[in-house]
C-alpha cells in the first residue's frame, strides 16, 4: 500500500482529475481510496498519480509498519510460564 500527500494545490489549467488528487491528498492517502473517489481503476490512477510525482506535486511513501512492539518483562514472562506448567 502506498499513501500519497500532496505538496502543493492545484493549479488553474490543470487536468480535472490531477486536480481533484491534489484536494483529496492534503492529508496521507491510500491510492485505493484515491482510485474509488476518481472512479477510475487503480492502473489509470497510478499513471496520474506518476504525471504528478514526475512534477514535484505530490510524494508518495509507504506507510509505517506501526509501532514497534517491545517485549514483555521477564516476570511477566515468568509468571506465564509457571501458570502454564501448573495447568
């Protein structure tokens, strides 16, 4: 999945779709979610989508494979194992 921003507005002149990206992509969006509010397939909407990364107009990352998990303490640890050799 990749999440699109836009870096600036549209512009007066530009193509109505790539002009619609640029207000629906203010805040990170999905290229799926973009493709459904164009109505467009996905393929279609990734060639728009290239149109304004080639022109500096939008960024595109993948998302943050979320928070990092940290383990439980030892004791914890501990306890569960003995609860579970006691069962």
């Amino acid at each position: 999945m990749t999440l699109v921003v836009a870096e600036s507005g549209p512009m007066p002149g530009m193509q109505s779709e790539h002009a619609a990206i640029l207000r629906m992509c203010r805040l990170p969006t999905a290229v799926v979610e973009i493709a459904a509010e164009l109505g467009l397939p996905v393929s279609i909407t990734r060639i728009l989508l290239s149109d304004l990364l080639d022109a500096g107009r939008i960024s595109a990352r993948h998302p943050r494979s979320g928070p990092t998990h940290s383990l439980p303490d030892s004791e914890l640890l501990e306890q569960v194992l003995v609860g579970l050799r006691n069962l």
